[in-house]
C-alpha cells in the first residue's frame, strides 16, 4: 500500500511537467489518429500474496517476487476513453514449513482506460479490469500432496502513464492491484486447502497503433 501511494503522489506531481516538456518536442495532436493498437506488457510482482488457509482453520500467507508477460489488444473509442482485451501469464513458489508451494496463472482481461491527452503525447489514465484466470496449484511436503486446477473471476484496477514515442508506438509505465481468484487443493485423503492469489504489480509496456478502415 505504501509504494502504491508513493507512486500516485509522484504520478499526479510529475504530469504537468512531463507534457510541457514532451509537447513542446513531440506535438502530435494534429497527426492521423491510428486508434487500434497491439502490444506486449512485463510485470514485477511485488509480494505477490497467496493466502493458504486450510480446511481445519490454519492459515498462512506466502508472498513471492516475479515476472510476469502479457499481451495487448485494444480501440480508443473516444479521446478519453479506451477498451482493451488483456492476455497475461505469471506464476509463484515459495517454500514454508517444509512445503513447496507452487502456482501458475493465466487471466485473460477486458479492461477499460479513462484517460487525458496532453498535447497527443503525454497520457495519464486510470482503469478497471475484469476477466477470468486459468489458476494450478501444486503443495508437496510435510505430508501434502496437493494440486489442483481451476478458473474463477478475476479483477483489476490500474494507474499509469502513456508516452506517444511517435505517431505508431507508445511507451506505458503504470501500477496495478490484480486479484486472480481462488483455488481449493486437495489432498490425497481427502482434505483441502483454499488459496486466494493476488498481487500489487508494476509494470512496463510498449504498444504500435494502427488503423483499421
């Protein structure tokens, strides 16, 4: 939470002097829109949380760093206003109490961008998301033998700021809160663990527009 506000303050301080410096070097407001755009997006995940809670009421949270990739695909339907279809896949381990903890993550996203143009180059925008994510768990140890695979809703909210390089390619920097669902893994005799995964997550990302006529 402390790093997500430290990076709001300094979003909101920095834009204004971002676009005068980036408008008065890059002024594309006047150039052909290109409103389609594909692009690739890496995201850190910083202490990505899986809660573990077991059937008998003990419960535990591992947090884990990684790297994430996902890809883009999206239509500015207004200028302040964009929608897009995001594919993105991360994973997990941890090892605790002499268990192995492992989880994948495959969510596929619609997310939807309001945002504000500063002379066509500089672009802050917040957003919303909402999709559905393929989740594998797998817990060896201390007498476990858990795994399991499922889907369930998943949602996201995202702060950010988009950089138009040129009239084709954008530069997007943001951070993102992602709750990726809930899992059950379950144990050869019978007994069960219910894992909710979600992460804080700063992320890179490039994009090339287009048009389609």
């Amino acid at each position: 939470m402390k790093l997500l506000l430290n990076f709001a303050c300094l979003y909101l301080i920095s834009i204004p002097a971002l676009a005068n410096e980036w408008y008065d070097e890059y002024d594309y407001s006047t150039s052909q829109r290109y409103d389609t755009y594909l692009g690739f997006r890496l995201h850190q995940n910083k202490h990505i949380s899986f809660g573990y809670e077991t059937i008998n009421g003990n419960n535990t949270t591992l947090k884990d760093d990684g790297i994430g990739i996902g890809l883009t695909f999206g239509n500015r339907l207004t200028n302040h206003v964009k929608v897009e279809f995001e594919t993105l896949y991360t994973n997990g381990k941890e090892r605790k109490y002499d268990t192995d903890f492992n989880f994948n993550i495959w969510a596929n996203m619609l997310n939807v961008y309001i945002y504000q143009q500063f002379g066509g180059a500089v672009e802050p925008y917040a957003g919303i998301g909402i999709g559905i994510a393929g989740l594998w768990s797998n817990v060896n140890g201390a007498g476990l033998n858990m795994s399991d695979a499922t889907a369930d809703m998943s949602w996201a909210a995202m702060l950010g700021i988009n950089f138009a390089l040129n009239e084709r390619i954008d530069l997007n920097v943001g951070v993102k809160y992602q709750n990726y669902g809930d899992i059950e893994s379950k144990n050869e005799n019978g007994t069960y663990a219910t894992t909710e995964i979600d992460a804080t997550e700063i992320y890179i990302g490039a994009s090339y527009k287009f048009s389609i006529k």
